[in-house]
C-alpha cells in the first residue's frame, strides 16, 4: 500500500525556472509549453510592467515624469493567473490580456518598467507567485535569475539574433514591417540592458540557449532536459 511518504517520494522534486532574454527570442511560448508539459505554474512578468504601464496610461499619468509615475506606483491591482494553458491577467478586475500588447503600451513600458518604485512593486508581487507555486513555476522576463528570483533551481537565458527575433515578432504581429519591428526590438534591448534598476542581463550561472536556428519543439525539448536534470540533481 502506497503511504504518504512514498507518494510524495514518487512525485517530482518542485522547481523554480528562471527563464531571462529578449522580445522575440521565444520566451513566452516556450515557457507556456514547458510549463505545461512538466505540471508547473507559469507566469509572464513582462506582462505584468505591461499591465501598469496599461493602468498609467488610462489614469493620464505623464509617463516623461519618474515622479509622477513612482506616486502611483502601488495603486493598480494586478492579479496573474499562473495556467499555462490560459494564463490571465487583470488590473482592478478587468481582464487586460488584449490591451496591453498594444503599440502604444508596447511604446512605453520600457519608461515604466525604469522606474524604481514600480521594480519594487512588481518584483514583490512576482517573488510572492513564485513562492506559493507548489509543483514549482516557470518564470519568464527579463531580470528574474539575476533580481527577482536569484535563487532559482534553474536559471536559462535565450538569445537570437536580432533578424531571427525581427522575423518571429513581426510574425506574430501579422504583417508588421520586419525592419520596423528589428530597429524597435534594438531600441528596447538598449533601453532595458541599459536601465539602472535591474537591467536586462544574464545571471552568471545561467545556461544560454541561442535560438535563431532551433525550431520552438527543440527549444522546448532542450529545457524540458534541463529541467529534467535539475530535479534528479535535487
């Protein structure tokens, strides 16, 4: 007869996935996927500066003025639902999952997300999601390994090159101009590697997967084996 301690034995070690890089290197679908494949929780914080930026820009906050936008830092309600299959996510109680992929809230989360206040705000919020994930969580952005959770079991950064990311973006935005879409992406890029606050970077013990050449099935597979390894390694 099976007893709690076996159960719990046989069921797999949970772990904390840190998954950092880019727009357009993949990160989104691939971590849906792993997520969902392996029984994790999922959670995309990019989604969540989105969300503020989407609440501060609906308020008629001067987003050229880090004051203003540090004063209201902590009035939104932001709630993300961690499913892979159907991840969520409202402000006040309104799902937001289609306005913010807007240009104009693509346009200006990078001056948002700079903002100390509103790093500390959301990177509280995303610590206390990860720490209530009972299987374990795939957290996907863009200073998790390195600010948010630097103690995860694993750490993977993803890169592409910057044609192989113009490409896949502008795919998913149907008819985009793809160098339009590649000087944009370099914008952000510099933009968010260069903020004070927890820039976009690669911890030092992150494994880099670069993707421009791999079909999203073999990036999947890739971190799934990762993955893999770091449970029977705990």
């Amino acid at each position: 007869m099976e007893t709690a301690a076996t159960a719990a034995s046989a069921a797999p070690a949970a772990v904390i996935v840190a998954i950092d890089g880019p727009s357009g290197t993949g990160k989104s679908s691939t971590s849906k996927a792993v997520a969902a494949q392996l029984g994790l929780s999922y959670l995309d914080t990019g989604a969540q500066y989105r969300a503020i930026t989407w609440w501060m820009v609906n308020n008629n906050i001067d987003l050229t003025d880090p004051t203003a936008i540090a004063a209201v830092a902590g009035k939104a309600e932001i709630v993300s639902g961690t499913d892979p299959s159907a991840p969520t996510i409202t402000v006040d109680g309104v799902d937001v999952a289609a306005p913010i992929r807007t240009t104009e809230v693509t346009s200006k989360v990078s001056a948002v997300s700079a903002v100390p206040e509103v790093r500390a705000r959301i990177t509280e919020l995303q610590r206390s999601i990860a720490a209530s994930a009972e299987q374990g969580i795939v957290v996907e952005g863009r200073d998790i390994g390195t600010t948010v959770l630097p103690d995860a079991d694993l750490k993977i950064f993803l890169t592409a090159s910057p044609e192989a990311r113009a490409a896949r973006r502008s795919g998913e935005l149907k008819g985009a101009d793809v160098k339009a879409t590649q000087e944009a992406l370099i914008k952000r890029d510099a933009a968010d590697s260069s903020r004070k606050t927890s820039p976009l970077a690669k911890a030092g013990d992150a494994v880099e997967v670069d993707t421009s050449e791999l079909t999203l099935q073999q990036v999947i597979e890739c971190v799934v084996t990762l993955i893999g390894e770091k449970r029977a390694a705990k």
